[in-house]
C-alpha cells in the first residue's frame, strides 16, 4: 500500500548570476512510490542530489531550492494529500506527527546550552496539549526511551557529554517520539563509527519493526543498505536510474552504473581487482545531453546521446532507466 | 621511466620501526588534570614497498602515532628509527628536510588541503622549489612526471583552482604533490573517507600501483576495513591507544583473535543482503572512560573478560603468527 508518492517531481536550485539565471537540476524528473512498512534506502554519490531529493520529500523546500514541477503526496486516511497545496499551518500539523526527519549532525539538532529534556519538552509541546506533565510528557518520554534500549539518565545531560553515537540514538529517540508514519532519515550513520553505526541501525529497525511505518534512509554507504533496506533506489546526476528489492540491486545489478557501484565494493576475504568508474560525476549545471552516464558508460552508443532513457520496470519489480533494457525514451 | 623513489634504500631492509611509542595528553581544568594515555607503547615496522595499514575507530589513537611519526608531535616515551636513524633525535636542519622530503603525508579531506583561492599547480612547484630547488624546466618535467604516475598531466592542472576539480582528482593531485620529492614512505590519513565511492577504488588502487611499481611504502590510517583488506598487506588493529592485533592482514582479517577485532569486523556493514547482521551489539562507556581503565582497556565490553584482564597490563603474545594484547592466549 502505497503511503508517499511523487509525480514527475522536479526540483532545481535557481541561482541568479549576473541577472542570468542558471537552473542546478539536482531532482529531475523522479517518481516514486514508497509503501507503507518498509524500508526503502536511496544510494549514490554526494551531489547526486539525493539530498535535495528528501528534503522535497519532507517538505522542506526554501530559496533557491524551487519545485518547479511535478508533486509529492502523502497518504493520510485515505486520501493523498499534495504537500505544496496545502496551507503552512497544516504542514505544520503534518511534520513530525506523521512525518518526520533524522538529519545527518546531530550535534545541530539538540540545543547545546539546555538539557535533552528540555528538548524532548518543547518538542512535545509544540504538537500535544501537556496537562498533567507526569502524565503527559514524563511518563510516555521515560517510556519510549526504555523501549528503544536508551538510559534514562540521557535525559539529564548536555548534548556535549553524550557521545556521537548516543546523541544520534536520542536524535532517533526525539524523531520517533510522536510515532509518525513516515522517517525520513539523511545519512544517520555517516560519521560514526562502525560499532556505532551498527547501534544507530540497530534502532531504525526495532523502531520500524515495533511502529510498523516507512522509513525512507539515504546513504552513500552500500553497507548499511545491504542491511537494512528492503527496497534500494540509485540515483545518478539528478534522476533515479535503478529500483530493486536489495537482494536483486546487490546480486543482480542492471544499470551500468550500478553495476560499477556495486562491482567496486570490497569485501574482507576477497582480495581480487576492484576498479572504480572512470571520470567522475557530471556537473548538475550543465549535464551531458541524453542518459547522464554516457559519458562514463563503456556500453554507451549513439542513443544514449541523443535520448534520455526512461525508468522502466524490465522485470518484476525491478525498473532501470538504460537503452540496453528498452528503448523507451523519457519525455 | 619513472625513477626508484628514495634512491639510497636499503634492499629488503626496514623503512622505520617504532619502538615502545607513547603520548600521554592533559586533559581537563587546572585542578582536575586527568592523564589520558592517547598512545601506549606503541611498536611496530614498516618495510620497503609494503603498505601498512593503522585501523581503528575515532579515538583509537591511530592520527596521534602518525603525527608523531611526522613529527608534528613530540612523543612522551618511545623512539622512531628511520633508515636506522632516531627522528626524534635529530637536530641538524638538514638532516630533518632530509627526512620530510623522504616521509611525505597526505589527508583526509581534499576540499581543506587546498587553498580555494591558490591554483592547484602553485602546490606541486612549491614542493619542488622547497625540497629540490631545481630550474623551472627540470621541475616542470619532475612534477609532470608525478603527476603522470596518478594518470594526469601537467595540461590537466595548469591554471585552474581547486573548485574545478572533483574530490577524486584533488586527491590524486595530493598524492602527486606528495610524489614530487620522490618519497620512500607516504602517510596517507583516511585519504579515500571524503571521496566518493565509485572514485575510491581508483586511489586505493593507486596506492597498490605506486608500491609494485616504484617500490613506495604506505602507512595508510584508517577506520575501514573492507579497503584496508583489500590495498594492504599488513595490519595493526588499535583500541584505546593500545595495538591490540597485528600481522599479515589476511590472518588478522580472516581469523581475529583479539576479542576487539572479532567484534568489529562483525560490525561493519557487509554490501551483501544475505549476510546481515544477526546479533546485537552493546555500546560502550564514554571514550574517556575506557582510556582510564586499568589493565585491558576492552575488558569492560569483552564476553571472555576475566579478573586478571582487569589488573593487570596486558602483555603481547605470539600466536599463530600474529601478536595479540590478550590474556586469552595466554
């Protein structure tokens, strides 16, 4: 059941140089349908836009970022509603309650100078009525923190006394203490340490399993998606280009790029030649004309350079946007 | 042909050992000193055209033994023989330019190494005019060539500035810029961490052709495994300041011993949806905590932790060819 789609959803930043505008098309064109319980991880590489992409996703969409096109609906009740139609008080409404965000720093979530307390208060505060604080603030905090296998006693200190990894457990926490529908987490792993990191995923999943909501995770790092995710998008240059369950992304890549995506990842105990793709990856100013990887595709043909493919499921479940698999061409 | 980098080798010999390495940092306010041991008796060698990786989480002390080595810090205790002579002892100006053309470093993040505002070949012709002070055309043919064995030319780099490369090719200029004094050991801290990972091969991949080739050595830190298996052939596991683990990179990879480096290769992340993990995990005390503690600094989180662990200093042992800090092999 679909929970959050996008339609043809096209996002640039608009930069004014000299009176001139110039479009940075770091979402083009990416539709999307993400279903209710699961786990779907967006991959690639930085600029690749898959950051812009989730911050559309959740809303977040200020100068020079513009949605120039296309939508993002959200399934609440039975009903999609269109992010970008709706007034900013009842977006306010929406975030966190029934979608909400995990940023990459969490040292930039927590106010440093005020215990976490205090923020897992304000934050309550700001979406339910607090009457009886026992009641309605301590009691259900102690017990979401208890379920998610945190100390009480994080509530007590200055972000700066926790260590990375448990101030990126109580950024978990403080996301998840509404109960929303839809995580949408950016890079929650990136900068941690590796046992670190097996904690903070640890944690995505009991959320996720206990919640039974979507959890929408990007990283670069093919690791944590072979993981967690249960669905794998790729994106390259702006545009998804590859979607899969995980187990075909990994064991049966399609798109040339994932391909060398995957094919480059070495593993302990395999010590044969890994190469990388050659070049590296397009400018979003000015991307090539036709597929974005022609340039470093070493099957590209004349096609390639004359057309952009489209995002076709080749087969059950699995879509790629390359000419080897169809000639269908995005309009 | 490139010429054999640092030409007054010795064949087959050590490039460096370091020998009982210690730094002991103050921390805290006036009143409340604490003494945090970042590195405690640290040994281990460097061969000719080895890469040795120096693997451990944030905090292990892995940067702190290189800028020692790099002499960007003064030890506490310990000694580091370089060709047989003592770093820390030397003390003509010559020696030490002699040492830091032969040592060159490179670092982890491409974007801070250069200057935005400074064109990126400024960097290779100062190198050359600091260590080798040759004329404007026998250097330009000796950066050409370092900048040939990273697979780019003097063309691609003259006049442009750092923004108009990608991360990947600002770090293989690092590396050429680092090549220009034709070194006999690199020190590369996590130089593949901010690249991108369809461009990381291509370094790692590097660092393996510059040894075969041209007979360089690598102290190559960092806190990834899977590339550290892959590019090295050696392998020093550090915990808390401590080498706990170390040899030939397959034997401490494949088969750990140490109870610390079971734990963390089962905790990376393995690109293979078939083998996820299974078990859970327990996190530890804070970093400062665990470098307090007395006797082996992993006891607290060891499933085999015994009484003795918790006492006494945990000394070396020989095992099947690797060195192991634990009690268990006792």
């Amino acid at each position: 059941m679909t929970i959050l789609n996008t339609e043809r959803l096209k996002a640039y930043y608009i930069i004014d140089v000299l009176g001139e505008k110039r479009y940075v098309k770091a979402v083009d064109n990416v539709n999307l349908e993400i279903n209710q319980n699961e786990i779907y991880g967006i991959a690639g590489e930085s600029g690749c836009g898959k950051t812009t992409l989730i911050k559309t996703l959740f809303g977040m969409v200020e100068p020079p970022l513009n949605v120039t096109d296309g939508k993002v609906n959200y399934k609440i009740g039975s009903e999609f509603v269109d992010i970008f139609s709706i007034d900013s008080k009842r977006m306010r409404e929406i975030r966190w309650e029934y979608v909400s965000y995990i940023p990459q720093g969490s040292m930039s979530v927590l106010n440093p100078v005020q215990k976490v307390r205090y923020t897992f208060e304000h934050f309550i505060k700001a979406h339910r009525k607090i009457k009886n604080r026992d009641e309605d603030f301590i009691k259900p905090v102690e017990s979401h923190l208890a379920a998610l296998g945190l100390p009480i006693q994080v509530l007590d200190s200055y972000p700066h006394q926790l260590s990375g990894g448990m101030r990126q457990r109580v950024t978990v926490a403080l996301a998840t203490v509404l109960q929303p529908k839809i995580i949408i987490a950016d890079e929650p792993t990136t900068a941690l340490d590796v046992v670190m990191q097996r904690g903070v995923i640890q944690l995505l999943k009991d959320v996720q399993s206990s919640l039974k909501n979507t959890i929408i995770l990007v990283t670069h790092d093919m690791g944590i998606h072979a993981n967690i995710a249960d669905r794998i998008g790729i994106m390259y240059a702006g545009k998804m280009i590859e979607e899969a369950s995980a187990e075909e992304i990994f064991e049966n890549p399609m798109h040339p790029y994932t391909q060398y995506l995957i094919g480059s990842l070495p593993k302990i105990g395999d010590k044969s030649y890994k190469t990388s793709a050659p070049g590296s990856p397009p400018s979003l100013m000015n991307p090539p004309e036709g597929c974005r990887f022609y340039p470093r595709c070493n099957r590209a043909t004349d096609d390639c350079k004359a057309a952009i493919p489209k995002l076709i499921e080749i087969e059950p479940g699995h879509k790629v946007a390359c000419f080897l698999y169809s000639g269908v061409i995005e309009e | 042909m490139f010429p054999v980098f640092g030409g007054d080798r010795r064949m087959n010999g050590k490039l460096i050992e370091v020998n009982g390495l210690s730094k002991v940092f103050r921390v805290g306010s006036l009143f409340s000193r604490i003494r945090l041991t970042a590195v405690d008796n640290v040994s281990f060698d460097i061969n000719e055209a080895e890469i040795y990786t120096l693997a451990g989480e944030s905090g292990s002390g892995k940067t702190t033994v290189s800028k020692i080595i790099l002499g960007l810090l003064e030890p506490s205790e310990g000694k580091i023989l370089y060709k047989g002579k003592d770093t820390t002892a030397m003390k003509s100006e010559k020696e030490k330019k002699e040492f830091r053309k032969d040592v060159q470093a490179i670092f982890q993040n491409p974007f801070e190494t250069f200057n935005p505002l400074r064109m990126v070949e400024n960097y290779l012709y100062e190198t050359q005019r600091n260590f080798i002070g040759a004329g404007e055309k026998e250097g330009s043919e000796r950066i050409e060539q370092a900048l040939n064995a990273v697979g780019l030319t003097l063309d691609d780099v003259k006049d442009k500035y750092p923004g108009e490369f990608s991360g990947g090719q600002l770090q293989r200029i690092s590396i050429a810029r680092a090549l220009v004094t034709q070194p006999s050991l690199l020190i590369a801290d996590e130089p593949v961490s901010m690249v991108d990972a369809s461009l990381r091969m291509a370094i790692v991949n590097l660092f393996k052709e510059l040894k075969e080739k041209y007979g360089l050595s690598v102290l190559y830190i960092t806190h990834d495994l899977a590339t550290a298996y892959y590019v090295s052939d050696k392998i020093a596991i550090m915990f808390r300041g401590n080498i706990v683990e170390k040899g030939n990179v397959e034997k401490v990879l494949e088969e750990p011993k140490h109870p610390y480096t079971r734990m963390l290769k089962e905790s990376i992340a393995q690109p293979d949806p078939r083998s996820k993990w299974n078990t859970r995990v327990d996190l530890h005390l804070t970093e400062r905590e665990e470098y307090l503690l007395k006797g082996c600094k992993f006891a607290g989180r060891c499933p085999h932790a015994m009484d003795a662990c918790r006492k006494e200093n945990v000394p070396d042992f020989e095992v099947d060819g690797t060195t192991v800090k634990c009690l268990l092999y006792r």
